[in-house]
C-alpha cells in the first residue's frame, strides 16, 4: 500500500504502455508450465484485482482507465477465455481469473459484457472439474445463471453502444452510427476451415454480412462529422423532403427526397448515385447524424440527369426491421423534423438492400434444428458418401451416366471421371479447378443425369432437406385442418389445379434442379448449355429481367406468368382483392387529400391554438393600425371570446404577419475534402448495375400522395425538442413573443396533434392496404410456384435469390447446383 502510494502512477504508466503484449508472452510460457510466468501472471491479476478494490465505482483516476483498458484488451477478450476453455491453466489461475471478473462486476456492473467471455470460461472450467455424484442436477443449476449472465450482457453491451459483445442473435441488426466502439465493424472474426458448431459459424457469418451491408456507411458517416472525410469514400447530399406517398407495393409512408450534392452541388449524379435499393441514411437531429432514419431507394428517375440541374429526386421507403420510428410517428417526423443548422443530410451506399435485408433477417430466425445441411457443414456426418445414401435418385443418376459412357456419347478426363459419381452419390460435394477444366460441363452433365430420375421417386416434401430453408408452402394441406387456417384467411380453396391431389396432399414429385449463379452472364451460359445438351430438351425457366440470349428471355419467369392461366381459385381472389384494393385507394385517397388541407399553417392555428393565443395573436398583429384590419380584428376578437373557434381564413391575415421566416437552411461544409467532376458520369457497369435492379423490382405506382409545398405552404416546421418545452409552448399565452424557432416548434406540437387526429381515421385504411398487399403478394407467389413447378431446371442470380427465398423455398428443389461458388460463399 505504501509503496504503492510513493509511486502508483509511474508503475500504472509503465504498465499501460506494454501489459497487453507482455501478458500474451506470460500467458505462452505459462502453457509451459513456466514457473517465472506464472509469477508475472499472479502479480497482474492480483494488481488489478487490488485496484478495483481500491477505487470502486466512483473513481475516474489513471486506475480506473488502467483496468478498463486491461478489460478491452484482446488478452482479457478472447486470449486468456480460450486458454481456460481449452483447458490450458491451472486451477489455481482460473480460480485467480475468476476473482478478478467478480472484482470487475462489483466495480463496474455496467462493464459486465467486458467480463462475460471469462465468467462462461471459468464457470464451464470449474463444471468439468467439479467431481459430483449429480452432475445432472449442477448443471440444472448452473446453465440457468449462464443464461441469465448472457442475457443481462447482451442488454447492457447494446444499450452501451458495444454492440460487437452482444451475440449475434441479439445485436441490432443496424449499428449506431455515432457509437464511439466501431468494434462491430471493424474487429471482425475471421473466417475458418472447420466450424465445431452451429452458433461459431453464424456468429461469423452474420457480423461479416452485417459488416458488409452497414460498415461502410458506420465508418463514412463518423468520418464526416469528425471534419476529414475523403468525398469518394461516401456520398453526401443536402436533402429535402417535397412528398409522402402510399405506394402499391412498398408498407407504410414513402418519402419523395430531393438531393443536392453536399461538397459540389454542380456535380451531376453518377448512375451508382442514389442506384435503386441503395442503402440510405437520413440525418433528422439538431444535430449531424445524431438521430437517423434508414431507409432504401425504391424509385429513381432513370436515363441522364437534366443538364443545369443540381437536384436529384428519389422515392425512400422507411424500413421498420432498421428503425425505431414508423406508421404515424414517421409521418410527423417527415413533416416536422429537428432540423440541424444545416438542413437534412442524407448519405447512400450501393448497398443492394434488396438482396441483404431477406439474408440477414433469414440469419436472425434459423436455429441449429432448422439449419440447412447443419449435420454436412459443422462434421456431424463423418461421410458424406454415407449421408448420401438415402437419396433416392443416385442409383438412376449413375446407372443413367454409365449407359452413356457405354454407348461412347461422352468421353471425360480422369478428373471429370472422378467428379460426376461424386456429385450424384454425394449429399454435399465441392467441384474446384482453373478456368477451361470443364467446371460448368460437369454441372450441365449432372443436371443431365438427374433429371433421367423417374417421376414418383423424389419424396413430395423433399424440400425440408433441400439446401433452402424449409418453410410450408401456404397452399399446401397436409393431414392437419390448422394447415388451412392460413388459406382460410385468404379466402382460397385448394384445388387440383392448383398442384395438389384430391386428398389435399402435394403432388409434387418431380426431380427438378435450382442453379445459383454469382453473375447473369454466367447463369445464361449454363441455361443455354443445358437447352443444347439434354436431349429431350428439359423445360427451363430463369428467374430475373436482365437476360441477353433471346431464347432465355421468352423463357422468363415473369413473361410465363402473365402467360399461363391462373387457376380458378388464385384468379377468382385476386379478381376480390383487386377491387376491394380499389376501392379502398378512393378512400385513401379522400381521407389524405382532407389531411392536405388540413395541414394549412393558419388552418392548424384556428384548430388547435387556444382562446388566449388566438387573441395574443388578433391583438398584436401589426395591421391593427389600419381602420379596415382593426374593425375585421375587433369582430374577430368578439368571435373568439363568445364561441372560442374561428375560421382559417379569417385568421390568415394575423396568422402570415406571425408566421415564422422560412430562411433557406445554412449549407455548412463539415468534410474536408472537394469533390472532383463528373468522373463517374459514365459508367457503363454502373448504368448495367441500375437496369438490372429495376428488373428486380415492379414499377412503383403511387396510390396517393401529400405534397408538401402545397399542404404546409413553405412554412417551416420543427418537432418540439423535448417534452418540456412542447409544454411551455402550449401553454404560452403571448405568441408574439416567441422567437422563431419556437414558432416552428409550435407548429410543428400542432401538426403532431393534427396527425395523430388523421391516424384515427386513416390508420385502419392504412392497415388494410397492408394486408390487402400482402396477401395480393402471397397469392401472385402461389401462381409463380405453379408455373416454377412446371419446369425440370430454374435459374437465377444469387441477388434474385436473396430477393426471391420465400418464393424459391415454396418449391420442391432436391437438387442445388451453384455455378461460381466461391464468389457467392
């Protein structure tokens, strides 16, 4: 204690400067049972120990920071956990470990998740050792605190902002853009050969796609409000809210947002710039980024930008998986914002949001019971020969590929040789080599081989083994009446038009191939190869708008919809929604045009201001010194003491003398760099890119609309900045002696009040619309899985397939065939 009081500070300094590297060389010598490391190990836990003791919560001295910053250490974070689960130290350590993470819990309960990996270490340790006649009953015991410790980590790291020591299942699916930890991005794990279980690689495979889809935009947004990014790392624009729409095929509000580059305005706008299902960001706090809305372009004017323009308008859906605001709340927000000094900002990100919003979400919902392949992937099946053994078509594949190599039709390599009774007697098999070995012919002989299965021999619900995630096709009816509830719901009765049998079971027993490709080029190739070399000439149909061959094309699968008959019972209910959709779009359509002219400025005032306000603002309007205002006041003055309410057009007058000045926002420049010209305004794989989302997607059709140029008049609106002062503002009786900004901010409580007097009547049309496009979506599906069902061999790009997975998991697809597989993995 003493020596420590003479000269703490120098030793923790020393300490800070080289204690991570120095432990990770301890902790290596005492693998060797290093009798000096162990020593050296002693004295740091101990160290540490001793001054969490010492300062306890309250301190924010160097102690303090020292052991925070041991705790963060990669050593406390994974090396000395995995040392303890590999069962590497001594008891003795572990027992020395474990007092040092309860010191850290009762010092900084708040810090827990820092502490969690050696807690769950030290604890399953000490089960191993632990010599119980009952195991069984210890491990009742001990497995609900872990769940507990788990849980209560998980809660704290996310609401700390250190997401990345939240699990997987329990971080958000977008970061904080302005959390001080980019650990959820950065420090990433690393991809491994051998995965021992289903939690090790989803972990993996769910931080990197996530890193992938927000990590970027995380890291560019800081950049920017910390004054140094570099323009071509992120896209920035000044942005405007000009609409909100209904649109048919998107939920919820969507905003029209009009964008201005934010280093450049003469800069045109590449075709990457604000490209269809790009990734957005929009700014809506007093200050940068401090509170966003995330959203994805799901509109956006096509060909080149008007020359002289400076402004691009694009359509903005709102997703709820990635905002804490939505429906009405969102409205309010669109209409009134907290607008920064600046104005709005926005910021996109190529980001096809399309392809990653259904993966991630997928991710979030398997568990180990419901993983595709889960036994093949994590070496449950020591074999995979032997796993392959159920599958009922590799004798009639090998028998099939026998006779042809009997009959001398095709001569392999001693490779391909090799790899084709592989890939028909494997449940798993992986085909590697160069360019030119013949990758894709050995594909296209396999699909050849497998489709000679006999009808009959592919199980009907072969799907819930496929290498998509099985999930129950809502026209199919097995044995139980609740299977049907979902058909019910729709109205639908399943027939044998529509793929079933007369029992209600699916028919389906047909072998038929999916093939996954990373580029449309590539999957035009093997379609095209698969039309010349199967003979009979198999029925294929490909998935997606973007094709150049002009066979593929009449073979697509949205021409071959439209073409084939629906059955009575889908187009009977589609005929039903349609025109119960129809007509309620009139209502929709009535109800937001009252809100338009209910969201007048003046109309607002003479609704809600109260009598006090009302005369605040007669009286001390300025044209009370002309004869004719001062008579047309007095009368209003008289109006509002007998009957409280006046019209807004009386009001109009006293209520533009008061109104507050609608200043254009100043355009502050927080980046440090200058953005170049047009480099990008020629980008030919760029312009690809856009037209071959657009496939993706229907045009958007805009059900109904509220423009706000005309609704709000170019009067500025501002939310309330909190609680507190939205009271004083209600109750202000003198309006005339609010500042401009309160001004706004008290428009902006009206239009609150006012919105959430709309949401009554036109929340159920607005929920109603939903769910008529929801099922009006499930039924169009049923017709696609129809006509899918049809073919012997579907094709489609991995992007499609990410799009598309509830489509394609509605089919029986036995067989998975994935060109290019590298890039895709």
């Amino acid at each position: 204690e003493v020596s420590y009081q003479d000269a703490g500070s120098e030793a923790l300094m020393r300490l800070h400067t080289f204690c991570y590297g120095y432990m990770e060389h301890t902790l290596t010598h005492l693998k060797c049972s290093g009798p000096a490391s162990k020593s050296a190990l002693d004295v740091l836990l101990r160290l540490a120990t001793f001054l969490l003791r010492r300062t306890g919560m309250a301190s924010v001295g160097a102690e303090t920071k020292f052991v925070l910053n041991v705790l963060h250490s990669r050593f406390m974070l994974k090396t000395l956990p995995s040392a303890i689960r590999e069962q590497q130290l001594g008891t003795a350590v572990v027992d020395l470990v474990m007092s040092f993470a309860l010191a850290v819990v009762q010092a900084f309960p708040r810090q827990i998740f820092l502490c969690k990996a050696l807690l769950l270490s030290c604890t399953e340790f000490r089960m191993q050792r632990a010599e119980s006649a009952q195991p069984q009953l210890l491990r009742s015991l001990v497995d609900p605190l872990v769940i507990a410790i788990n849980a209560l980590s998980d809660g704290i790291a996310i609401d700390e902002g250190f997401s990345s020591f939240a699990s997987w299942k329990q971080m958000p699916l977008v970061p904080k853009v302005l959390s001080e930890d980019l650990t959820d991005v950065e420090d990433l794990p690393k991809v491994e050969w051998l995965y021992n279980n289903f939690e090790e690689y989803m972990d993996t495979y769910f931080r990197l796609l996530r890193a992938d889809c927000f990590g970027s935009l995380q890291s560019g947004i800081k950049a920017f409000v910390q004054g140094n990014l570099d323009p071509r790392d992120l896209r920035v624009y000044h942005a405007e809210i000009v609409a909100v729409h209904i649109l048919r095929n998107a939920k919820g509000f969507v905003a029209s947002v009009a964008c201005e580059n934010y280093f450049n305005s003469r800069v045109r706008f590449p075709p990457r710039a604000l490209m269809q299902s790009n990734l957005v960001c929009l700014s809506m706090g007093t200050q940068p980024f401090a509170e966003v809305l995330w959203g994805r372009i799901v509109e956006r004017p096509s060909g080149r930008q008007a020359p002289g323009s400076t402004q691009l308008e694009v359509a903005v859906e709102f997703l709820e998986e990635l905002n804490h605001i939505h429906g009405f709340e969102l409205l309010s927000r669109l209409l009134a914002p907290k607008v920064a000094a600046g104005g709005l900002l926005l910021v996109d990100n190529p980001v096809f949001y399309l392809s990653f919003g259904p993966v991630l979400q997928k991710l979030r919902s398997l568990t180990a019971e419901t993983m595709p392949l889960g036994t093949k992937l994590f070496g449950r099946d020591a074999d995979a020969k032997a796993a392959a053994k159920d599958l009922p078509w590799t004798d009639h594949g090998i028998r099939s590929l026998k006779d042809v190599i009997d009959r001398g039709e095709r001569v392999f390599d001693v490779a391909q040789g090799e790899a084709l009774p592989l890939m028909l007697g494997s449940a798993v098999s992986c085909i590697q080599g160069p360019p030119g070995t013949g990758k894709s012919f050995i594909g296209v002989e396999v699909t050849r081989h497998l489709l000679r299965t006999p009808h009959g021999v592919v199980p009907p619900l072969m799907s819930q083994r496929s290498l998509l995630p099985y999930r129950r096709n809502p026209y199919r009816s097995d044995d139980s009446d609740s299977d049907r509830s979902f058909d019910r719901g729709l109205g639908l009765e399943v027939s044998e038009d529509d793929g079933f049998d007369s029992d209600g079971q699916a028919s389906d027993q047909k072998m038929r191939v999916l093939v996954l490709t990373y580029k449309n080029h590539a999957l035009d190739e093997f379609l095209v190869d698969c039309l010349k070399q199967i003979h009979p000439q198999p029925q294929v149909i490909r998935i997606g708008g973007r094709c150049d061959n002009e066979e593929l094309q009449t073979r697509n699968l949205g021409m071959m919809a439209k073409s084939r008959k629906k059955s009575h019972s889908i187009g009977k209910m589609l005929h039903q929604k349609f025109t119960k959709k129809d007509d309620l779009t009139e209502k929709m359509r009535a109800a937001m045009s009252e809100l338009s002219w209910r969201l007048d400025p003046a109309a607002l005032c003479a609704e809600h201001a109260s009598a006090e306000q009302l005369l605040s603002l007669v009286g001390g309007c300025p044209l009370n010194c002309r004869k004719p205002h001062a008579r047309h006041h007095a009368r209003l003055q008289d109006a509002i003491v007998n009957n409280g309410r006046v019209a807004a057009d009386d009001l109009r007058v006293c209520f533009e003398a008061w109104r507050p000045s609608a200043t254009a926002p100043k355009k502050q420049r927080l980046g440090a760099g200058v953005q170049n010209d047009d480099d990008e305004a020629s980008d030919v794989e760029g312009e690809l890119e856009a037209s071959e989302r657009r496939c993706f997607e229907e045009v958007p059709e805009r059900l109904c609309s509220l423009k706000l140029a005309e609704c709000l008049g170019g009067v500025p609106f501002a939310a309330p900045a909190d609680g507190g002062n939205m009271t004083r503002l209600a109750y202000c009786e003198d309006l005339w002696a609010l500042d401009s900004t309160d001004r706004s901010q008290l428009l902006g409580a009206w239009l609150q009040q006012e919105v959430a007097s709309f949401r009554e009547h036109f929340g159920p049309l607005l929920e109603e619309n939903d769910t008529l496009a929801q099922e009006i979506q499930q039924l169009n599906r049923a017709h696609q899985v129809a006509v899918l069902r049809e073919a012997d061999i579907v094709g489609c790009t991995i992007s499609g397939a990410s799009i598309r997975c509830e489509l394609l998991s509605e089919v029986n697809f036995p067989v998975v065939i994935v060109e290019e597989a590298a890039e895709i993995l």
